[in-house]
C-alpha cells in the first residue's frame, strides 16, 4: 500500500515555496540565507536544510559553501557520492526525529 494523502511536511513546503521563487529567478541569482528563510517560514535550521537539501537533489539549486545557495544553470556537473551520503544523512536524521515526534504523540 502506498501513502500519497496527507499534509506536506515542513520541509517540503519550505521547498515548494522555493521553487516557485526559482522560476521567476535567472541561473546564478543567490538566493535568501538560511537566516532569513527561517524568518520567513518560521521554522528551525534543520527544516530549511532539509527544504534545500530536496532542491539541490533536483539539481534547481547549487550550493557554494559559505557563499550561500545559488539557482542552477543546469550545466552543473552532478554532487558527488560524498555529497550525497551526507544529504541522505540529513534527511535520514530529520525523518528520525519526526518518527520519535510522532511515538512521543501516541504516548
């Protein structure tokens, strides 16, 4: 059986959200710092990593570092194997404390 009902969680709205910004973005536009996307979306850095995380996965968005996230040109070579051990680590690490959330509910 397959879940595809329910609400989004906060992390993929933080995304959706973004790449809506990103189609009316040009390829190399720097977008807001995680700062200040936690002050717009008003929730924790981990969600905002988690948002970011899923739109460079997609390849909409590049990272550089310290620099900040930038809109993708498309062109951009693929992450490499490390980088995508650490996000699945992220993710993995987010959708954990969710579950323990949720056990800590039906307590």
């Amino acid at each position: 059986m397959t879940f595809t009902g329910g609400p989004k969680s906060k992390a993929m709205q933080v995304a959706d959200a973004l790449r809506q910004d990103i189609k009316r973005m040009k390829a190399g536009e720097k977008l807001p710092s995680q700062r200040e996307l936690m002050d717009r979306f008003g929730f924790a850095s981990q969600t905002i990593q988690n948002g970011l995380a899923a739109l460079r996965a997609e390849g909409l968005i590049v990272s550089a570092g310290n620099l900040g996230n930038f809109v993708s040109d498309k062109s951009t070579p693929p992450t490499s194997v490390r980088e995508d051990i650490q996000e699945m680590r992220s993710q993995l690490q987010a959708l954990t404390q969710r579950v323990e959330a949720l056990e800590e509910r039906g307590k």
